[in-house]
C-alpha cells in the first residue's frame, strides 16, 4: 500500500507541528465510474488511516460513518480522521 501511506505522508508534512487537521476517506472503496470512465482508488480501512497517522507521531481520533443506502458496490461507508500533527514534522 505504499501509494497510500506516500499520500497520507505528504498530507501531513504540509501541515506545520501541532497543526489540527480532519480527512475523509472511502472505506474499503475498489474505484468508481463517471460517464463510462474509471476512477481508481486504494480500499483502506479505519485501522490503516489509523495506524498510519501514528506512525508519523499524529494525535488522532477516527470514526466510521457508514453508508445507510449503499451507493454502490464495494463502498462501505466514509472513514474521519480529526486530530492533531505531532510536535515536529516526520
């Protein structure tokens, strides 16, 4: 998953130390279509945003907002994460 943790790297070395931040993601999403062109996407789960975040010394909370009709197939809902950037920058 190496194109996911570059992003979610790159989204926190733009914020300054202490910085407070939110992000949304697609759980578990495989991709979708507009006008008959693909739109690709990596299926993360809450515990990856999660761990990933910490790892690069986030204070974090994540949340789950599931999909009470399903949009389409493969999507499981929206993950949040809101917290806080570490002291220094990773």
């Amino acid at each position: 998953m190496p194109s996911f943790e570059k992003a979610i790297e790159a989204f926190i070395r733009a914020l300054r130390p202490q910085a407070p931040f939110a992000a949304a993601f697609m759980r578990n999403s495989i991709g979708y279509d507009v006008n008959g062109e693909h739109f690709p996407a990596v299926a993360v789960t809450e515990d990856q945003v999660e761990d990933r975040l910490k790892q690069l010394g986030c204070h974090v909370k994540v949340s789950v907002i599931p999909s009470v009709v399903p949009l389409r197939e493969g999507y499981d809902g929206m993950i949040l994460a809101r917290g806080q950037t570490g002291e220094l920058r990773p």
